[in-house]
C-alpha cells in the first residue's frame, strides 16, 4: 500500500464537511436515502520489540491525537530510494500502521534493516512519544 499524502488533514477536513452536507440533504421527507459516511480517521499503531515491551495503541486522528497522526503520515509520505538506503544490522523492531485517513485505507509496515528504515522508524516512534 502506498504512503498516504502529505495533505490528508485537508482531505479529511472536505470529506467530513461532504459527509455534513450530504447528511443536510436528506430533506424530511423520511424516504430520502442516505450515502455511508466514510470511516472516522484513525490509526492503530503496533509496535514490537525483542529487545523491550510491545504495544498497541489506537490513535483519534481528527481530535485527541491529531499531532501524532500528523507527525506518523508525515514520515510515512517522506520519500525513500531504496538505492541510497544502507542495509545496517537487524535491530529487532516493527512498528505496524493501518488506519483510514479521508475514507482512504492506509498502512505501512516498519522494520530496521537499512538506515533509512531506521530513521523512519525513529521519527514514527517518536510521533508517538508523549
């Protein structure tokens, strides 16, 4: 599955205000059909570990945890070339993302087997730093 964009808060932020609307629309007439909302923007971050605990938790995109979210899908986004990337020796961590954002379905799968993984593991690890 590819990175979500950069710009999922404006996304989000149309698709919800589409959902408002549409939600508006239905008259009161009783018999007027409804269209599905798409699904709240959330995140369910798992991180594994060999060498300490492991957790899951479950990120509120559009209100608690919005910062976090932001600071996950942005190092996701972030470009990678693979050619420049340096294999470096396995440290033992995943770190799981899946979710919707704006309606749209988004994962990734992290582990550290070159520097760049490593970093991008870093930077969503620390997203999810209080």
């Amino acid at each position: 599955m590819p990175p979500p964009s950069a710009s999922w808060p404006a996304r989000a932020a149309a698709a919800a205000a589409a959902a408002l609307v549409l939600a508006g629309c239905g008259g009161g007439g009783g018999g007027g059909e409804r269209t599905d909302r798409p699904p709240p923007d959330r995140l369910a971050v798992t991180l594994s570990s060999e060498e300490g605990p492991s957790f899951r938790v479950a990120l509120d995109c559009a209100v608690a945890d919005r910062t976090a979210c932001a600071g996950i899908l942005e190092a996701l986004a972030e470009g990678r070339d693979a050619e420049t990337c340096a294999p470096i020796a396995p440290a033992g961590g995943r770190i799981v993302v899946r979710g919707t954002i704006g309606g749209e379905d988004v994962g990734a799968a992290i582990e550290r087997r070159t520097d760049c993984e490593a970093r991008l593991y870093d930077r969503v690890r620390a997203a999810l730093a209080p």
